[in-house]
C-alpha cells in the first residue's frame, strides 16, 4: 500500500483509465464515481474537463466545482478514483455527499479504498473544509466500514424512492 498514490488526472493513463472501466462492466457493476463513465471525444479533453471543473468551469446546471483524483499503485495503475465536491447543494446532502469513490474489482479488499478515503481527506481539508459529508448505500456494507474507518459517524438513514435503495449519511470531521 505504501506505493500507492493520490495524483491528478493525467493523459498519460488512458489506457489504465479504460481497463478500469472494463473491470467494472466485466462484474456487471456501475462504474463509482459518476466521474469515471462520463463520455467523452478524446481522452486528452476528458483530463481537461476534470481539471476545469475543479475550478468550476464548464459544470452542468447544479453542479458544483468537484476535484477528481486516480489512487495509481506502483505498477502505474489506477486502481481507485475519488471525486470531491467542493460544496454540498441540497440534492448532495441527501444522496452524494462531499466524496465519492470507486475501487477497481481487483484492487478491492486489500485497504485501497481506505488508503484513497485518506487521502482524498486530506485534499479536503486543503480546500478549507471543516467537515464532510459521505453517502452509501445501505446494503455496501464495505463502503460503510470505509467510512468508518476514516473518522466517519453515522448520522441517519432514508429510503430514497427515486433511488430505491436506504442511503446512509456520514460525517468526518477534519
């Protein structure tokens, strides 16, 4: 675990970038962070389009500026992604929260999402923030325990019916 990274986006990566991709939809599972699936025309203007949005430029309506950043081992793989919203709208206290992250299939259950949680914390407290929000489905019982592990107090759950799933809230002080 000590050779592993939190960096910024890169185009140097593409191709890890899309074997990640690939372990997810290999495992039928969702691609987590939203960031990771967003369509793009070449890899070079995705990496831009992540970075502009870390300064909020070019976001959708109701976004919020949001900093990206790939867990890269020491093979040079991305073996986690992480997206930091730099502020909470009313939609992202309820399900989303301040961090995101994802852990490709074959990195999982070695403390690569533990590690990336701390680390995106750190980019947090950075940003000036005092406290943050993380959500999870009730039922991944990993990403609480995560959460957890990292300072996170449970606040409440819901069930949220346009989700169909109970989100459970978090927060970690910094």
């Amino acid at each position: 675990m000590n050779a592993c990274r939190l960096i910024v986006p890169h185009a140097d990566y593409e191709a890890s970038h899309r074997t990640f991709l690939e372990e997810f939809a290999a495992r039928g599972e969702g691609v987590v962070p939203w960031i990771v699936a967003e369509p793009y025309a070449t890899f070079q203007a995705y990496v831009a389009m992540m970075e502009a949005a870390s300064r909020g430029i070019g976001l959708r309506d109701g976004a919020v500026p949001h900093s990206t950043f790939w867990w890269v081992g020491a093979s040079n793989e991305i073996l986690g992604v992480s997206n930091l919203r730099h502020r909470l709208t009313d939609r992202l206290t309820k399900f989303g929260g301040h961090i995101g992250y994802g852990v490709r299939p074959s990195a999982r259950r070695v403390g690569n999402a533990t590690e990336l949680l701390r680390a995106t914390l750190v980019e947090a407290r950075g940003l000036g923030l005092r406290s943050v929000l993380l959500t999870c489905d009730k039922r991944n019982v990993a990403s609480a325990k995560t959460i957890l592990r990292n300072g996170g107090v449970f606040e409440e759950e819901e069930f949220m019916p346009e989700y169909d799933r109970v989100v459970c809230r978090y927060w970690i002080d910094l």
